[in-house]
C-alpha cells in the first residue's frame, strides 16, 4: 500500500497544489487518516441488513467484520459481536461493510460461469478538525448506503474523483500501473486490482438511516474535499469512510462483473463502533505528516486501538447456506441470482449469540492488524506482547523482503501464466483450445495458493523473530 500511497500523493498535488490552505502553507496538515488494514470477507450471501431484513437482496454481497450478517441483523448483533466471530483486525471497532460481489465470468463453450472473485479491504477514516463543524462519531444504529452515481460521488479528493481503478504489475524491480476514473475491470492480466470509493460525511442530524432510503440523510461536502463546507440541512459532520479494495490472488484480466451486473458501485455501512471510542480517537489523535502529504498523511490513530487477536476466518459457503440464505454465490452456471424477495427466501435466524457450536465448517483465512503504518495497539487481554517495538527496524527490514520476495515470484508466476495462455489461443482445435485455457488457470491458482502460504509463513517469522 505505501506505493500506491506515494502515488496518489503526487497526483493530488499536481491537482490540488493551487488550492493551499493557511495550515499548508505553514507546512502543517491538519487531516488525519487512520488506517484499519486487514480485513478479509466474514463471508458472502444474498443478504442486505440495512434495506431488508425479512428477505433477500437483490443481489450478492462480499461482508467485512461480523459474523452477523443474516438479514435480519440488529446493531446490537454486530455491536455485541465477540471479537473471535468477526474478521476485524481491531476490537473496538464491529462495524460491518459490504459490496456487491465481484465475478469473473469465464465463458465456457458458450455457457457462462461465474466465479466469485477474491478481494480484502481497508477502510480509510478521515477527519480534519480544523474545520467547522467539527467531526463526531457516528450515533448508535447509524447506517448508509452511497452509490458512485449519488450527487457529489463524482468529485473528491482522491484524484478529484470519488471512485477509482488502477491495476499494477510488480516487477523486479519496479511497479506500474494503470489508472482510471470510475469503475473498470481491464481485459487484461496484472498483479494488483484496486478499487477505491469515498462515502458522504455530512449528516443531517436527525436520521440514523433506519426510517430512509438509507441515503438522504446524508450528504458529501459541496466541495469534494473533507474539510469542505456541508450543505444546508446537513450540518453535522462524520468521518469519511474510504473503502479500499484489492485482490488477493492477482488479476487474470478478461471479463468481470459486479453482482448486480451495474457499472455503479456501492459500498453499505452499518455503525458497530464501541460507542464512546471512535470520539475518542477523533479528540486525541493528532494529526500526522506535512502539508506536501495532502490527502494522504501517514496513517495515524491504530496505538489507541485493540488489536483483535481472535480475529476469526470466512465463513465458509456450505454454513453461508445453513445459516444465512441456501443458494450458491461461487461456481454459478447460467446466471446469478437476483431480485429483491424473489427466489430463495431466508434461513430463519437460529441464534441470538454466536458460538462455535454454529458453524460447521473451518472458517478460511484470518484478518490481521497490519503493520504498514503507525503500527498496531496493545494485545488483547492474554496475547503475547510484542518482542519489540511497533517500528522495529528489524521487523521492517523482514517484512520488506519478505514481500519483494513475493513480489518476484508473483511477475514471475504472471509471465509464465501469460506465455502459457498465448500458447493456449494458437491451438485451433476448440475443445483442446478451451482446456489449455482451463488447465492454465488451475495451474496459476495452484502456485498463488502456494506463494500466499509461503509469504504468509515468511511473515510469521518475521513476527517470531523481531516483533511487530
């Protein structure tokens, strides 16, 4: 992430150097960013919490926290949710997020196939105290819904836009990458596919999103930026939640789809902060970096949270099925399920609390608080403590190997995938043609898989060895 940090630095002072507020000029910045790295799905299903929870969504969504996400999902349930049922990377914080699913669709003689696609997320938080008024936390039960396509979506501090796509290819020893405005899944292969979305912050100060369409009660800057003034009727102001996604495995290129099969993206949020905390945070952390940083300050803020060190895996699909809703959301064949309360309805809820005793399956995967930035808080109660300190040098060092390690055997792994499928569209006979194709995807999932375990490992003793 600190490539991609640097830049949309440059960028947004290309673009925005002309407008330098006092504090600027005095080189200071008064945004702050925090940084809540590590999230990985706590699943997937057709289930929307905030627009129904009697029935299904209209299409499937990618979860990001609780475990709680049935339909019929209460701030309570997700407030409440003990740490180990919650991919969260930090335990204050039992917010849950989520998105349409992203598909790649693989046309299989004719026939399309849709399969569920991998992505992690970090949601950014921004706040500028400087400005009037001055940002609070969101309210208890607070909720959202924000498409690209809402007014004021369209402009932003994030390259002057408030949706953006880059893809990037990782070499040996230098990274480049596409960019684009808007929403744009590119027909061709790269190892990073990053997505980028910016919620509204200003609220009205009467709706929680619960009575609404989940949308009108808030507003973004008449601006763009986050220290903008707020329209009329919505005067009070809440942090910016930028949500940030990137894929996993790499990016195979060709087509792909959101669930809902629109070219508008949208992110929901549904408040699980532990109330009192994210005020806090707001009130004492200070502000980080220069004014040449822009909207891109150091990350700041994580030392006053919790690192979850129970944090839990993905549900898996045969128990998203049991609990949530009983229709399949990877390896479809034909279409995807859509409409809202048509086709399947819901599992009735069989729990008021989560316990092991629900799931059936191991939960893949496991969210950890990243050490990319200001560095993680305390342990939980019972977690070793670190060997050292959060900016131990020796652990930077291991880490930064660690991925340029990785980062080779990825450019390499694409190369040869690359070469390969070329090889696989000279071949004129169809059926032979389209199993060359189909080995050669199986054949670089097998490697990603195995390079994923091997960084992972490789980070793990870096941990062992020097601390976070």
């Amino acid at each position: 992430m600190l490539f991609f940090h640097t830049i949309f630095t440059l960028i947004w002072l290309f673009t925005n150097g002309q407008n330098i507020s006092e504090s600027e000029e005095s080189g200071k910045n008064s945004l702050v960013k925090m940084c809540l790295s590590g999230y990985i799905p706590s699943g997937h299903s057709r289930s929307d919490p905030i627009i129904s929870q009697s029935c299904v969504s209209d299409h499937v969504h990618t979860f990001y926290g609780p475990q709680n996400f049935h339909p019929n999902t209460s701030y309570e349930d997700i407030r409440d949710t003990p740490a180990r049922f919650s991919t969260t990377p930090f335990v204050e914080n039992q917010s849950l997020y989520w998105h349409p699913t992203i598909y790649e669709v693989i046309n299989d003689d004719g026939t399309k196939v849709y399969i569920r696609s991998k992505f992690t997320i970090t949601p950014y938080y921004r706040w500028d105290n400087s400005a009037s008024p001055r940002t609070e936390e969101f309210p208890p039960g607070f909720r959202m819904i924000a498409h690209s396509n809402d007014p004021g979506a369209q402009k932003g501090e994030e390259e002057g836009e408030g949706l953006v796509t880059q893809c990037c290819f990782r070499g040996e020893e230098e990274v480049t990458c596409e960019f684009w405005y808007g929403l744009h899944f590119p027909t061709t292969a790269c190892d990073d596919l990053e997505i980028l979305f910016s919620m509204p912050m200003c609220w009205d100060g009467k709706s929680i999103g619960d009575d609404n369409d989940h949308k009108s009660h808030m507003r973004y800057t008449t601006s763009g930026k986050i220290n903008g003034p707020c329209p009329n009727g919505f005067g009070r102001r809440l942090p910016q939640i930028t949500i940030t996604l990137w894929t996993t495995e790499g990016y195979n290129g060709g087509t792909y789809q959101l669930s809902d099969g629109s070219d508008v993206f949208h992110v929901d949020f549904f408040n699980g902060w532990e109330e009192g905390k994210l005020q806090e945070i707001i009130d004492d952390c200070e502000p980080t970096g220069g004014a040449e940083d822009g909207f891109h300050p150091p990350c700041a803020c994580k030392k006053l949270l919790t690192c979850n060190g129970d944090a839990s895996g993905t549900v898996c699909d045969a128990d998203a099925r049991r609990l949530v809703v009983d229709e399949a959301t990877n390896e479809i064949v034909g279409g995807l399920p859509r409409g809202s309360c048509r086709g399947s309805d819901p599992v009735p809820k069989s729990w008021t609390e989560l316990d092991d005793g629900l799931f059936g399956c191991e939960r893949e995967g496991s969210s950890q608080c990243g050490a990319d930035d200001d560095g993680p808080g305390p342990s939980p109660t019972g977690a070793p403590e670190p060997t050292s300190s959060p900016t131990s040098s020796a652990f930077r060092r291991c880490m930064k190997k660690t991925a340029t390690r990785h980062n080779n055997r990825k450019a390499q792994t694409l190369r040869r995938y690359n070469a390969r499928k070329k090889k696989c569209t000279k071949i004129k006979n169809k059926e032979k043609r389209r199993k060359c194709s189909k080995d050669t995807n199986a054949w670089r999932k097998k490697l990603d898989r195995a390079a994923a375990k091997k960084k992972a490992k490789d980070e793990k003793k870096c941990v062992r060895d020097h601390g976070r």
